[in-house]
C-alpha cells in the first residue's frame, strides 16, 4: 500500500510541476504565435513596478491531492475509522493539492509603463525572464504587438 501512495504522490506532483512550466516572458511564443507578424515600436522604460502572475487554476492540484488523501487517510482505523479517515484525507489533500498548484502557478513578474517614440505612454504586465532577467527604467525597447492584440516588451 505504501507503493502505491507513493506512486500517487509522484504522479500528482509532476502534474503540479508540468502545470507550473509555462512561461508568459516576453521571449515565450507559443505555437500560434510562431510565424504572426507582428507591428514593431520603439520606446523607453519609464518605469517598472513588481507584480505577481497567477495562472488559471486547472483543477489538477485539487482532484491529486483528493486522490493521494483519499488513500493515505484509508489507511487510518478499521471500518468506519477507514471511512472518515479517508473523507478527512480527500478533504484535507484537495485543499493542499489546490494551494500547491497556486504556488507553483505563480510567477513573479512587471508591469512596465513605456515611453513610445511618438511620446504617448503605454503598459504591459509580463513574466520576467530567468535567462536576461528584469527589464530596468532607462532602457531601450522593443514593442511587438500581434494582429490578436498580444503584446510584449523585449530588450
């Protein structure tokens, strides 16, 4: 039995894990992107302010973490002990299944406020890059905007 929790364990974990590998980076296109044109501007930082991204919850952290307490909290008792402990067990690994996928669906990003070449302003919230890292006030950009109205802000 403790095979199996443990196989249970791993396989929601790299659930978790795979959930938490997207990236929404300035640098980051995604497969219906690939091969779009895209309306290039120029500009400045003006300035940059740190935020939080939160993906969508999916639901996966939650029915994992009921799967892993269902069969952990089984284990617990005889009988009816088995019962509610498997109920308190769902209950309890559905709430730390779902706030183990907010942690790892959460990234730290910007939001940057650019000066444009035609002086009017614009923002844009984005994920900060682990390869260049935080874009700075002061810089030099680029601004690529989709036809589907996505836009980033790269070095």
């Amino acid at each position: 039995m403790k095979k199996i929790v443990g196989l249970l364990s791993s396989a929601a974990l790299m659930l978790l894990v795979g959930c938490a590998s997207q990236t929404m980076t300035g640098a980051t296109y995604n497969d219906a992107e690939v091969g779009q044109a895209q309306i290039v501007r120029m500009g400045r930082i003006e300035s940059v302010r740190p935020i939080k991204i939160s993906l969508r919850p999916t639901g996966l952290g939650s029915m994992a973490g009921a799967a892993a307490g269902g069969v952990v909290g089984s284990e617990i008792g005889r009988g009816n002990g088995s019962v509610l402990g498997s109920i308190a067990g769902v209950v309890a690994g559905g709430v730390g299944g779902a706030m183990l996928e907010k942690d790892l669906n959460t990234v730290d990003g910007q939001e940057l406020t650019v000066r444009l070449e035609d002086n009017s302003l614009i923002s844009v919230a984005q994920e900060i890059s682990k390869e260049t890292g935080p874009l700075s006030p002061g810089e030099k950009v680029r601004i690529l905007s989709s036809p589907r109205g996505k836009t980033r802000v790269v070095r």
